[in-house]
C-alpha cells in the first residue's frame, strides 16, 4: 500500500476518533530513514502464565461451569464480546479498542509437546525453539543480527522493570534493561567507552559501555504526556515505555511485565487486580501513543510462558497448563477473535491443545510488521496471523 | 623482581623451585595465577608466590586441598532435623509458611557461602565448588528446601578436587538433585526421563554423543531413587525400580542408575566435556581441540582426578601465554568477593554482597536453569555492567562517608537489619514486592559499603615501592589483570588515592581476570 493510502487511513482513524489531527503527520514524519523497525513492537509478558480460560471466558460453554465450580466468571458481570465469548470484567476498558477493531485476541497460542516447567518454558516462548531444543539467543536478538536496527537508534530494545533481556538476549543485540529509568541515567555516567579492544572480552564491555552511552544520551525521559498514567507498578512502567518511545531517535522494542499470575492458590483476586492493571496500563499506553502520534506504528503484543489448567484445583486457583489467550492491539491492527475456541467438553484433568503456534505470532511480527524474512530467524516456515491491516 | 630480594619465601619452596630450575613466575605470573584459581589477591600473597616457578606455584595452588569451610554454617542448615516439607495434603497456608521459612534460611545460607568465599585461605576449594554448583545444577527454585540445597554445596566442596567419577555418582544422588531433575519421579513403568537426558547432556558426554534411545533407556536404569519422606535421604526402592535389561551407548545388561553413571565415565567424551570446560573457566574462551583431547585422556587414566586435570590446564602454555592474559569476564561473584579481598576488607555480614552478586545476575543457590549461567561474555549487559560498576564505585566511595560519620553523622545500622523484611530474590512474587525489594536491597548494600573500612589512602600506602608513583604501579598491577584501557590508563599524578583507586576500579579491564 501506498504511503499516501496509508497516510489517508491513518488520517480517517485520527479524525473518526477524535485524536489530534498532529498524529499522522508525526507518526510518518517521524520515518526519515525509512527503517522497518520505525514500526515499534511493545511485548508484554504475563509472567507466570495468565488463566486464558477466565480472561476470554467461553461463557455459555457448559464445559466452563463444570471446570469451573468456583471460579468460573458470572454470566452478568462478564464483558461479552460475541455470542460465545465474554472477556473478564477487570478487561472492559479494552472494549473502546474492541470496537474500534484495533483488539485482536488470540485464541489457544502454545506450541507442541508443552513443557510445564516456568523456566523451561518461558525459554523456549523467549528463543522460539521447539520444545526439545534448547537455543542460546532470543528471538529478537537473532532478528536483529539477521538484519540490524539501525545505529542512529537510541536501542534495538529496552527491557523495562527487569534484568531479564528476555527475547533480546544474546547476539550483539543493544538492550538496554531499564529497571529503573533514573537510577540508568545516574549510573550511566559510569560508563565510558573508550579503551583499546585488545581482546574480545574487552570488546564486548567496550562495546556495552557504547550501548549504555548511546541509550543514555537519547533516552532523556523528559516528554510530558498530557495523559493520566494508572499509579500501579504496571501503569509506572507503561509511561516509561512512552517516554521511551518519545523520544526521536527510536527503539525497536519496549519489553514490559507484569505478573505473577501464578495463581495456584486464591487466584480470582489476584487476577481480578492484574488484568485490571493490564487493561488500564494498555489504554494509557494508547492514549500516549496517540498522543505523540505513534499508535499507528505501534503493534502490541502479550505473552507467557503458558496458560493454566481448564480444571481448577482445589485451593481456588488453577495449576500450569498448556496454551492460552494472548492481545494484540494496535493502529493497524485487525480487530477480531482469531484462533478457536477451546473445546472443553473433552479436557477432563487435561490441558488443551494450541490452535495457534506461537512462532506464528512471531512470523507475524518478523514478516509483516517489519517486512522480514521469519524463516530465516525462526528455521521454519510458520503461516502468519492476518491480524495486521495493510 | 626488586620483590624477591625482600620477600623471604619458605626455604623448602625456594629448595624445590630451584630443583625444578623453571624461572621464576614473577609478579604478572603470580597475579594471573590466583586471579584465575582464586579470587583478587593481595598484593601480600602477590609477592608470596612471584618468586616461584610454575610447577610449584601451581602445585602449591593446588596443595592446600583443604576443602572443609573454615566458616561456621547456620546450624539449622547442617543438624539432623527433618527438612520441613509441607505433607501431601497440606494447606495452602502451611505450605506458604514453609516456603517463606525456606526464602529466609536461603538468604542466611547465601550470607553464609558469601562470607566463606570472603574467609578461605583455599581459594581454589571454594572456585572448583561454585564450578560444580555451575555444572550439577540445582536450583532452590524448584528444590525449596534451603537444607537440600546446603547438603548438596557440602557435597561438591567435598568432592570439589577429588575425583570426578565419584563427584557424578554422589551429585546424582543428591537429594536437591533428585528434585532438581525429577529423578524421584522416576519409576517402574512411568520414566521421566528428565535426569537422564541431562546427566548425558550437560554432566558428561556433551550434546551430539547420544541418542534418544539412550536417554530412554538409561532412564528405566535410573528409576527407583528416591528420597525419604522427611529426611531427604537417599532410598532405593526397589519395587519402583525396572529391573529388565536395557542397553546403553551400545552396552547390555540389567543395569541400574550407578551403572549407567559407570559407563558414562567410561566414554572419553566425558573427560573432554570435563576438560573443555574447565578450560574456559581458567584459561580462555577458546579451548584448543587437541590439548584438551590429550589432557582429557591423562584425567581419565589418571582415574578422573580432578588436581590432575587442572594441573595440566594450568601448567599448559596456553594458561601462561600473554596472549591470554585479561581475556576472561569476572563472574559477578569473583568480581565481588574479588574486589573484597583485594582491597582487603572484610564485612561484618556478607549477605548484602551476596545480593549484590545477585543483581549483577548471579544469584547463588538459584541458577536459571538445568545449563546454569551462561557465563563469559553473557555476563555483561548494560543493566549487569552499570550493576558492577556501581559496585565498584560504592565501595571506593566509602571514604568519604567515613568522613562524614566521624562528623557526627548517626552510627551504621548492620547491615543485615535492613534485609530482615524481605521476600527475597526467589520469584513468584508480585513486581510490586520486587521494586521494595531492590530498594532494601539498595539500602543494606549502602550500609554494608559504610561498614567497609576502607581507605584508600591507607591501601595505596600499604603497597610495595618506595615513592607514591611506585605504589600506584604496584595498586593498580595488583588490581588489574592487563594494562587499564580506559579510566585507569590516564589518571593525573596529582588525583588523591580516592579518585586513583575509583578510576582504577572502573577501568573497563577490572571487570576481566
């Protein structure tokens, strides 16, 4: 499609839902080097594996009350979508985006042969690997040694609230962990790197202090979003991502988290508050995408390493389980249920089977948000998702 | 060697180095030799060892194999009481009482290891145990049991330079282990096979030596291990055990667990998995394919010694070549426990440190997975190096504070007060906990640094070399593996000690051994 069409689009979406006519014209001025990963990828990690089943709840499935005795959401207070599915009640601010087509959800993504282990697990989501083969670097990291994000980036990615590069580890991937945006800034200054590389362990601490140097200097964190940002954790690391995301030099990735959802024990509270916190942080990531005109180069995407049991166990809460529901959202975006159902009249104390390979949400990403080649990073050919509008 | 002239070494040292005749390592040879087996040395153990030749240095490395902990464990880690684990039908409340005793005894058990790492007077002891704790991984993660955790250290220590094929047969028998790979799952007609790839994969043949069928096979022979309900000792039970007849890489017979870790050994691949990777613990990332297959088939024959091994890796030339010298990533627990021993300061309480090493990403006791850390270069990212740099950096900031404190300010806390709330690093819980957390963290560190008594005028002046420019060149050959490519390499004569040992510690070079 042509810029022009695109801009036209984008134009028509600014203006039918009453964002600031500046948003087009900044998001494509803002492409100068007309690199593909001008379009921003925001992953979000569910850590510890959210319940799929009560967050798109198969709410007349006969099979949902008797899986779930306790648990299970009440048809009055549950946010029905379609005739089948309703979404959980901490979900409803996601609806504007719902109606506007901008949610897609994906139903029953996992891989084959599930492992149940966390660590095992979120490490293969994290390499894209089979579930019997074990891979050094992330996935991101080999899409960007594949074909690199360009060196006038602030980062190829930036990993908010944690250490964990995640997907961006290994490789000579630059990204740059921000637990912490004030407490970066202020060490940063430590990090000079300049030195002889006379081996190439030194290299490598040379070429980090670069990284941390580079990041330093364009991740100023000053933009102020007229945007409310929720006060929880998530919510904190969402305006980060923004402030991150304002600034003009660009990164690739923002990686978030928020979690636990490892609800064994007493689950519907704490997955009352994490969604909630999850639904309010997304709006707010939304609203400050729009505002500096980005929502349309944005694609959203949440992950875990799995879902959890159909049957819920006897301490209110449900145990590992295999695939699970999963948001994509964003400008350009094709709203809709994608995937299928769970059929639960079979799962017994089972788990269920995946109906979308995870790698090809990956392939997804990789060959239409960035226009790139997912075989090459990911070994195999895998189907991409028509989640994403032209 | 203006060092050799005033240091007096031990006669029957210099006698042998004589009769070995090799020159003299020097003061680089000395320094490389125990940054690499140990943790940073003193300048003192620096001019101890510089007048030896390498065989001796290297023996006498590898003489002390006093392996015991010449700190006191906590008691509840080491009497006979039963674990504590939560019976099967447990509460909900009870088994997360039991899990928050265990976060809190870990955290006393990670203090404890810290602390024993900082006292050793066998540096090499404590190393080739946090190596083994590197390749039989275990996890408190998924083990919990802060007890099987500490009864597993004190079995790599034991074996830590004894003999390989007692170390397997002991680590597979480890209780923490048989949770750790699920061995206790293992039975009769429902194998997991979890252990038995593993064992193949990562403890001994290496990837690419085995089948599928292998695994399947040498699974059946280790079913039956388990652990007594309570005790977590070691049981056979028989009745759980598949007695048929299974075949291994090519062999036959009715084996059971320990015959299978026997054939194992057998395979010369074993030895050059062991080899290879103590190669790139101590010489370089590179290992060179021939001299590991001939020192592998030495360490073999030699009935899987492990002095033997590693007395060939560090007389090889390879480990003595300059060309190697510097080329390594201090781990964040050598570069911590390192930067402490160099700078020869020792903390009241070393548990703040052991979170410190945590957040530069080595958290003991709790490896991220069955392969460990990844080590080498992963240990540097931007979120890990701006860690150990502030590390770096706090500890020489401590004379100021000092100064301070001596003005009046209201005396330190221990620093272990400020740990006593936490839930520490053993996941599970919300962000929340864990932005509270990295902030006690944050705190007990400062206070620990306060603790410190370091001076950095006081430590320059202990250095060798009669004018202030000489005791500098000995600092920062002391503290430095290779010349200072960075921060360290221009530092104004005129700059005091304080901004001499900062710019020096943070030099780019220091994060290498």
């Amino acid at each position: 499609m042509s810029t022009r069409r695109r801009f036209l689009q984008a134009s028509a979406a600014a203006l039918a839902f009453g964002a600031l006519g500046r948003e087009a014209s900044v998001a494509f001025a803002a492409a100068p080097d007309g690199s593909p990963y001008r379009n921003l990828l925001v992953l979000v990690e569910l850590k510890g594996g959210n319940d799929g089943l009560n967050t798109l709840v198969p709410i007349d499935d006969p099979g949902y009350a008797r899986l779930r005795p306790k648990l299970a959401i009440g048809r009055d207070s549950a946010v029905r979508l379609t005739d089948r599915a309703a979404l959980h009640p901490s979900l409803a601010p996601l609806v504007p985006l719902w109606e506007r087509r901008q949610l897609a959800i994906l139903q029953g993504v996992g891989y084959p042969d599930p492992n149940l282990s966390h660590f095992r697990s979120i490490e293969i989501w994290e390499t894209a690997s089979r579930s019997d083969q074990v891979l050094a670097d992330g996935w991101l990291a080999r899409a960007f040694g594949k074909r690199p994000v360009p060196a006038s980036f602030a980062a190829d990615g930036v990993v908010i609230g944690g250490n964990d590069l995640g997907p961006l580890a290994g490789g000579g991937t630059r990204a740059i962990a921000l637990a912490n945006p004030e407490q970066f800034l202020r060490r940063a200054k430590l990090a000079a790197p300049t030195g002889e590389r006379r081996n190439a362990a030194l290299a490598h601490i040379l070429k980090t202090e670069g990284d941390i140097v580079q990041a330093a200097a364009h991740l100023d964190g000053n933009y102020a979003f007229a945007t409310t940002f929720p006060t929880s954790p998530f919510g904190n690391a969402v305006k980060t991502a923004a402030r991150v995301v304002a600034n003009e030099s660009g990164v690739a990735v923002v990686h978030l988290s928020l979690g636990s959802f490892d609800t064994h024990a007493n689950q519907a509270p704490t997955q009352t508050r994490l969604l909630g916190d999850l639904a309010q942080g997304l709006v707010a990531l939304e609203a400050a995408l729009r505002e500096i005109g980005r929502w349309d180069r944005t694609l959203v995407v949440t992950y875990a390493e799995f879902g959890r049991r159909p049957k819920e166990n006897q301490s209110g809460g449900t145990d590992h389980g295999t695939a699970s529901v999963h948001f994509a959202l964003g400008g350009r975006v094709a709203g809709g249920l994608y995937g299928a159902t769970p059929s639960l009249d079979r799962v017994g104390d089972g788990n269920l089977a995946h109906a979308i390979d995870f790698r090809q949400v990956y392939a997804t990403v990789l060959d239409g948000w960035w226009a790139g080649d997912s075989r090459a990073v990911l070994g195999a050919r895998y189907e991409t998702l028509p989640i994403l509008k032209a | 060697m203006t060092r050799l002239s005033s240091t007096l070494a031990i006669p029957l040292l210099a006698a042998a180095a004589l009769a070995h005749a090799g020159p003299p390592i020097g003061d680089d040879g000395a320094r490389h030799l125990l940054a690499r087996t140990g943790f940073g040395p003193t300048a003192a153990e620096v001019a101890r060892f510089a007048p030896l030749d390498r065989e001796t240095a290297v023996a006498r490395v590898l003489a002390p194999p006093r392996s015991l902990p010449v700190t006191t464990p906590p008691a509840v880690l080491t009497d006979d009481a039963p674990i504590g684990a939560p019976p099967e039908g447990a509460t909900n409340e009870e088994r997360r009482a039991y899990i928050r005793e265990q976060v809190r005894l870990g955290l006393e058990m990670r203090g404890w290891w810290m602390r024993e790492m900082l006292a050793t007077e066998s540096p090499l002891a404590e190393r080739m145990t946090l190596f083994w704790h590197n390749h039989f991984v275990s996890s408190q993660q998924k083990v919990r049991s802060a007890k099987l955790m500490y009864r597993q250290n004190a079995t790599l220590r034991r074996y830590a330079l004894g003999d390989f094929g007692a170390l397997l047969h002991a680590a597979s028998k480890d209780a923490a282990m048989l949770l750790y790979l699920d061995g206790v799952r293992n039975r009769r007609g429902a194998p997991n096979e979890n252990f038995a790839r593993e064992v193949m994969e990562l403890f001994t043949l290496g990837e690419g030596h085995y089948t599928e069928g292998d695994v399947k096979e040498a699974a059946r022979a280790f079913s039956g291990w388990g652990l007594e309900r309570g005790t977590g000792t070691f049981v056979f039970r028989r009745p759980l055990h598949d007695t048929g007849e299974k075949t291994v890489l090519g062999r036959t017979g009715r084996f059971d667990g320990d015959a299978v870790l026997d054939i194992l050994l057998e395979r010369p691949e074993t030895a050059e998995t062991i080899v290879a990777k103590l190669w790139r613990e101590f010489v370089s990332p590179d290992p060179v394919e021939a001299d590991v297959r001939r020192i592998a088939a030495d360490f073999r024959r030699a009935g899987y010694r492990i002095p033997v091994a590693l007395s060939k890796l560090l007389n090889s030339d390879a480990f003595w070549s300059q060309d190697n010298r510097g080329v390594l990533v201090k781990s964040p627990v050598e570069l911590v426990v390192g930067a402490l021993r160099s700078l020869e300061v020792a903390p009241d309480d070393a548990t703040p440190f052991a979170l410190a090493a945590a957040g530069m990403g080595q958290n003991l006791f709790s490896p991220p997975n069955v392969k460990g850390w990844r080590g080498g270069d992963a240990w540097i990212d931007s979120s890990t190096l701006l860690a150990r740099k502030q590390f770096v950096e706090s500890i020489s900031r401590y004379e100021e504070s000092r100064t301070m404190r001596a003005m009046g300010a209201a005396p330190a806390l221990p620093a272990s007060r400020a740990l006593l709330a936490p839930q520490p690093p053993i996941g599970g819980e919300a962000d929340e906990d864990a932005r509270a957390r990295q902030l006690r963290i944050a705190r007990a560190l400062d206070r620990a640094f306060r603790d410190l008594a370091f001076s950095a005028t006081r430590y320059v002046a202990s250095m060798p070399g009669d004018t202030p420019s000489a005791k500098r060149r000995s600092a920062q050959a002391v503290l430095l593996p290779i010349a200072p490519a960075g921060s360290g390499a221009a530092i104004p004569a005129d700059a005091d000690a304080l901004t001499f040992v900062r710019l020096t510690m943070l030099d780019p070079v220091f994060q290498l051994k």
